[in-house]
C-alpha cells in the first residue's frame, strides 16, 4: 500500500519540479521570439467583433506570450519516460514497481495527451504568426475527429461497450453496443468546448488541477493504479503551470495546453467507466461542472440571443460575464478555483461510494 502511494506521488512532485525548472528556459524563449498576438481583438462566436470582451483584455493579448500548455504536457511527457528510463537502467536502485508506463492503462491517455497538444501547438502558431488561428468549426471538427478515433480504439481494441450503473441507478450495464462511438465523440468535443475557460489568469491551471486530482483517486479505488500515477503526473504539470500562470501571467495555456488535457481528461473518464469497473463517465459532470458551466453559458447565450436577439449575459463564457459585471479577475479565479474544488471532491466521493 505504502509503495502504492510513493507509486502516485511521485510523478505528481516529479512533473511539478520538472515544470518550475524548464519554465524559465521556455519562457526566455517566448518572450525572446515574441510567442504573442501581433493584434488584439477577438470575434466572437456569431462571428461578430467581441466588444465587451476585447474592452476588457485588449491590451493583454499583445504582451503575453501564448504556448504556455507546453509546460504541461512536456513535463509529464519528460516524467513518464524519464520514470520508464531510470526503472530499466537502474532496477536495483529504483524499484520497477514505480514505472507506471502500461499498455494497459497509461499508453491511450499519454498519446492522447501528446497528439492533442501538437495539433493545438500548431493552431497557436498560426494564431502567432498570422494573428488568425483554426475557426472554432475547424477545431471542433478536428477534436471530434480525434475523439471518433478514440472511440473506434475504445470499441474495437479494448472492446468496451457499456457504461457503468450504480446500484442506485439500477446497478449492472447500460448496453450501447457502437452508439460507444459516438457517445465518445460527445463527451470529447463537450469537455473540449469546456476549453475556453482558459481566459483569466491561473483560471485553467487550478480548475484542471482539481478535475485530474480527482479521477487521480478514482482510478486508485479501482486498482488502477498506472493510470492514477499517470493522472497525479498531469496535476503535478499544472500546478507548476499556475505557478507562473497566476496573476500576472508569464504566459496563457492556449490549445496546446486545453487540447491537451481536454482529450486526455476524455480517455481517463472512459478508462475509469465500464472497463476498469467504475463510473468515470456518469460522475463527469460533478467532477468537471466549471467546463460544462462555461460550454453551457456559451450554449445557452447563443440560443438566447437567436430567439430574442438579445444577450442573455454581457458576455460570454460566464467567467467574462463576472469581469464584465465589475468583479476583479482575481475574484473570478477565486472563486471558480473554490467550485473546481468542492466539485471534485463531491464527484470523487460519488464515484468512490458507487464503488464500494
């Protein structure tokens, strides 16, 4: 049991260490090749000039470099090999019970992990150099392509086909068969669109923190220990993110960083669904309620504005509303950091009782 913990707090306190020390070196860079939008403004989602929102932020989209998701998904990158590498080369010193690279648990997350960071890596630089990055339509189609990918791996290879009941809801399977698929798709592209909470500074870094913190302890429950190392690593990655992602910001997260975790929160819940015994999908929305408030405020101003033709918040996602409406930043991260936090754990305790 001992080993087990060492096993999970280990790559958290090792990405967490790798992020502070390779930070300052990347960031030089940033700053060095001026990694930022040559021009402030930002269109809003019925195509229109954001006024509200480039009122409030017009001048911190041209001094802050973007690409700050590197640091994350770099450092448990840098910690999942870098465990692998010690493990086989010294296995008398370090205990091969601390690797925690499995085909099994930990192989589809960190490719997912990676992919989804080149992709948004490269849609950054289009946003640097061109000041015109992928339309939302464009990375959403891109997104919902790599989590149809997923989901065919998910039915086919790993051969999982239902979700996982509670007793309270009945207990036993919800049979979907292929509707597997798409229902991956889904929950990929509604966690992405979550994404865009990445808007203040330290906002993304604390709530992503809390949600993979959370599924952290869920896979341990069911055994999966991998996979909770492996989730621990991504949490350790953030939080040296928000270390310098707080107030002022030395950079934003942007898609390298939200594709990144989006995609790779997808496969965990999913890992921790049906396969591996729990009920990592029903509890997502408690777990994750910060990214579905924030997709779900976009959803609801947009309908809200067709129908009526006027705004339902000043603007949207609902962080900006708070800032629009006279609350200091800080308060907003704040407090968004307080909700991530009694969710999580809200959600944790759900699943693990479920469990039980």
């Amino acid at each position: 049991m001992i080993a087990d913990f060492v096993k999970i707090f280990l790559p958290a306190l090792t990405s967490f260490s790798i992020g502070l020390i390779i930070t300052p070196f990347f960031t030089d860079l940033l700053y060095q090749y001026r990694a930022w939008k040559k021009k402030s403004g930002k269109v809003a989602y019925d195509g229109k000039e954001a006024k509200v929102f480039n009122e409030l932020h017009h001048e911190r989209d041209t001094n802050t470099p973007r690409l700050g998701g590197v640091i994350i998904w770099s450092s448990v990158l840098l910690t999942v090999v870098g465990t692998w590498v010690a493990v086989n080369l010294f296995p008398e010193v370090v205990m091969e019970r601390l690797n925690f690279l499995s085909r099994e648990q930990t192989w589809l997350p960190l490719a997912a992990l990676v992919l989804g960071g080149v992709v948004g890596f490269f849609d950054d630089l289009l946003e640097i150099v061109k000041n015109d990055g992928l339309s939302l339509k464009f990375r959403l189609a891109i997104v919902a392509t790599l989590g149809l990918i997923c989901g065919w791996w998910f039915y086919y290879k790993l051969e999982v086909q239902a979700l996982g009941l509670p007793a309270t809801w009945g207990g036993g399977e919800w049979e979907l068969g292929w509707w597997m698929i798409p229902l991956f798709v889904v929950v990929t592209t509604a966690i992405y669109s979550g994404g865009i909470i990445d808007g203040l500074d330290g906002l993304a870094g604390g709530v992503f923190a809390s949600i993979f913190t959370a599924y952290s302890v869920i896979a341990f429950s069911l055994g999966m220990t991998e996979l909770a190392a492996f989730s621990a690593a991504t949490v350790g990655a953030s939080l040296a993110f928000l270390w310098f992602n707080i107030p002022p910001a030395r950079f934003y997260m942007t898609e390298t960083g939200s594709m990144a975790l989006t995609l790779t929160l997808t496969v965990i819940v999913f890992l921790t669904d049906n396969l591996g015994g729990g009920y990592g999908v029903i509890v997502l929305p408690i777990v994750a309620l910060p990214l579905f408030l924030t997709s779900g405020s976009v959803i609801l101003q947009l309908i809200y504005k067709k129908i009526t033709g006027n705004k339902l918040l000043r603007v949207a996602p609902l962080h900006h509303h708070f800032e629009a409406i006279g609350w200091p930043s800080y308060k907003v991260v704040m407090r968004y950091w307080v909700i991530s936090a009694v969710s999580a754990l809200l959600g944790t305790i759900l699943a693990v009782i479920a469990i039980i």
